[in-house]
C-alpha cells in the first residue's frame, strides 16, 4: 500500500485496507442494509474510496448494490432532514 505524506503537517499517512478484502467478504448483498449504510453519509450520498479506504473494484460493487437497494426502497434517496 503507498503511503501519502500530507503537504500541510508532513505527516505520513496510511490508507485504509480494503473492508471487503479483510474481512474475507465475497458477495455484497443489497438486502444487507446494515452494511450498506456504512457507505452513506448522512445527506444520503455514497461516500468515496478515499474516505472508506475501499479499492476499486469493491467500490463499484458497493455503489452498485446502494444503487439497488434505493430502488427497492430499502434505504432511502435522501434524508428526512433535506426534505424539509
């Protein structure tokens, strides 16, 4: 993994492993709304690679399933607090 040395504080940093690689997770389920909710934030947007630490490949998979999930209306498009 390449380590990113932040221009600001010269510090180095180390990205996030992959979730789905660690915990050995070969399919991600739509229905698994506990696990799709990780990945959005609290405006209802899918939350990016740099901030999960997810590769790519999982990363399109992920939006994907959040992508499924809305249709079949288990998690919402928005929140109740952007309606307002």
């Amino acid at each position: 993994m390449k380590r990113i040395i932040s221009k600001k504080s010269n510090r180095i940093f180390k990205p996030k492993p992959c979730f789905f690689h660690v915990e050995k997770i070969k399919y991600i389920d739509y229905k698994d709304v506990e696990l799709v909710s990780k990945y959005i934030n609290n405006h209802g947007k899918i939350l990016s690679s740099k901030i999960t630490g997810n590769c790519a490949k999982h990363q399109r998979l992920i939006s994907n399933v959040i992508k499924r999930a809305r249709i079949m209306a288990l998690i919402p498009f928005i929140s109740e607090r952007i309606r307002k």
